[in-house]
C-alpha cells in the first residue's frame, strides 16, 4: 500500500491519471480545458472522457463568467447537486445550486402537463429565474443547467429556445436512448456547452466539470 | 429522435446495452447478478463493467438478506446516499441509509485521531450500531458498508476486521492511488462483497448497485 498523506492523494492521483493519457490529447486542449477532462477520468477511471469532452464557444470562460454573475445554477438529478463543490459555488460566490426534480410544483407540473419530471424541472426553472429577474428590477440573471441524467431536459432546453436562450449547458446525459440525438442538438444550438459526447457521462461527471472549474475559480 | 413513452426508455435502454454485451460476458453471470452488471453499465454506459464486477461469497443473497434484516446501510459519500432508491429501501423495508462523512461528529473524531473523515465514519458506523444492537436488547443489527469513494474507507474496515466484521460490503472506490490494494484486502477477507475490480467504480456505480439489487426485491 502507498503510504500518502491525505492531502497528496488527489495530486498523486492526476499525476498518474496524467502518465497514462494519450499525449496528442494532452496537447489537444487548453490548460484549463485539460483540467476538466482531468476530473472527469479522476471521477470515473475511464479515459474516454479525453477524447469525448467538446468545449463550445469559449466554455471555462462562459462557465465562470455565469458564476461570478450569480447564476443560477440547476442540476436534474440530486445526486449532480450533492457532488457539486459548495464550499466553493455557496461559500465563495453565494450560488445554491438547485434540483427540482423531486420537488412536489414539479411533480404537479409534470402531471398538469402530461410531461415527465425533467421537462417540468425545465420550464419551473426558467420560471423561478424570471421571478429573480424580475424582483431584481429586471438585472439579468444568467442561468445554467447541468444536466447528466435526462436527455429529455436537452430537448425540452431546445425546444424553448425560440423564447429562451440559456446561458450555459452541461450536456452530459448518460445512456443509449435519445443521449446522442440530444447532445446533437446542443452542439447545433451554440450555446456555450460543456458537452460529453456520445453515450457517456452521468451526474457524477457533471458535478466534476462543475467542481473542476470551480477549483479554478477558489 | 426516438419516439418512446418515459416509462419504457429504461427497458429500451436495458436491451439496447444488452444487445452490445460480450456474449462470453451474458453466460458468465448469474441472473441476478447480471442486472447488477447491467445496471452499471446503464449507469456509466462502460462496458468494461463487464468484465470488473465481482460477486463474493454468494453476494446477491447476502445483500437481500441484510436488507430484509433491518440492517444499517452506510455509504461514504453523500452522492451515492442520494444516488439510492428509498421509495424501496426506506419505503419497503424502513432502512434509512447513512453518509456519515460531513457529520460534525465526524469531523471532530478524525481531528481528535488524527486520521480521516472516511476512517472516522467507519469507526462511529460500527459505534452507532454497537449502540442501537445494546438497546435492541443485543439482538444482531447487520452492518453494511457501500464505499464509492475513498480507499481508506475499505482499509479501515479491514484493519478492523479483529473485532468488527461487516456482514456485506460494496467495494467500488474509484481512483489511481491505493484504490486496487484496498479492493485486494477487500477479496482477501472473504466477507460477502460485490467489488468493481481495479481503478474503476464511483458513487454512481455504488448507488447502482445497490439499486439493482433492491429492485429485484420490490
């Protein structure tokens, strides 16, 4: 067994994660583009996500602009939120990241509506940040969504484009059921994404591209 | 887009996994353990969930067992507490599982021994059940361990062993650093466990886990 304090254990761990990269990959992203696909293969032990992260329109930048704008920040599953490095995002920039998906207005909504939880999760969001906004004299408040589970939260971020654009996306639904086709069409959307391509991610990879750029920011 | 009602995506998802599997792989398994493998794979979309996944000591049925005796359930992070599906741990069989880990408690004892926040909730896990065990009347309370995260987690209940020994545990950390020694003492100490061999595993592979063995009990 290594004998390793605590507190060198991550770094001993990125070290090694980093000796077994791919190193044309290495080159491929900027420095802090690398740190994110870092966290993903650190949370995951899976060196895919060197050659599955796509970073649109001037990603970390959007991403830390948006959390220095006091976002907000909403997640589709709670396991996302609980991942997600709070020290930093409510400590730091006093953001508290949101899930609805379990919360009874989405549940009622989602019924009303003949939709699922992921879709009302959506337009409840929106919903609540235009109460912000509106309370806030009508000061933009950017929003953010991190979704790794519901590809259906995707579509239904499509689908409102036409009256809302939001200001950051993590596109990293995890699965083999409309995953790809709704990653597909936030690539088309250019809006500033952090994207995993293909069938991979998963709420635990979307709570380390969040923290990976937060521990940028700390 | 697929067009296909929420309720059967999982199903499809299931066969379309399915249908990539090495065949070697779907006879290799028994049934119960190969929807613990799938549900994995479902959960990471990493076939190599295939090939990694351990079942010791006729592990399923250990499990179902601890889970129909009132057994205490501690995980080591609070994302795979989230993860686990309690409309049937909590609802079915009135188990609330803990996370020990961001307890005060916690972090106090780990100050005061000089040690690990993961150490320390293994230590105060076994102190919570010795004491509900007393005031059960010294009827045996079975304690399980699902560790996502921290190596030193699976250490410590190994160096226990002498006076504690847990009566299932799920060894999933993931990571470069002591990840696959402490899996190893894990294999060496014989207790019913379901491992997720070598660097790979993760809150989410935990909560998956546990979650296909609790739907095979709803």
């Amino acid at each position: 067994m290594l004998q390793i304090r605590p507190e060198d254990i991550e770094k001993k761990s990125f070290e090694i994660l980093t000796s077994k990269m791919d190193e044309e990959r290495l080159k491929f992203y900027s420095a802090d583009e690398l740190l994110v696909v870092k966290r993903a293969i650190h949370t995951t032990a899976d060196f895919d996500y060197q050659y599955n992260v796509i970073f649109q329109n001037n990603a970390i930048e959007s991403l830390k602009h948006c959390i220095q704008s006091d976002s907000m920040i909403f997640t589709d599953t709670n396991m996302a939120l609980s991942g997600i490095n709070k020290r930093i995002l409510t400590g730091k920039f006093c953001i508290t990241p949101h899930c609805l998906i379990s919360e009874t207005d989405t549940i009622e909504y989602a019924k009303k509506n003949n939709t699922t939880r992921a879709v009302a999760s959506i337009d409840l969001a929106y919903q609540m940040r235009d109460k912000k906004q509106s309370s806030n004299n009508e000061k933009k408040v950017p929003i953010v969504f991190a979704v790794g589970n519901a590809p259906t939260a995707l579509i239904r971020i499509n689908e409102l484009l036409y009256k809302y654009k939001p200001d950051f996306i993590i596109a990293a639904p995890v699965g083999f059921v409309n995953v790809i086709e709704a990653k597909e069409l936030i690539k088309q959307s250019n809006i500033p994404a952090i994207i995993c391509d293909g069938n991979k991610g998963g709420s635990n990879v979307c709570a380390a591209i969040i923290n990976a750029v937060l521990l940028q920011m700390a």
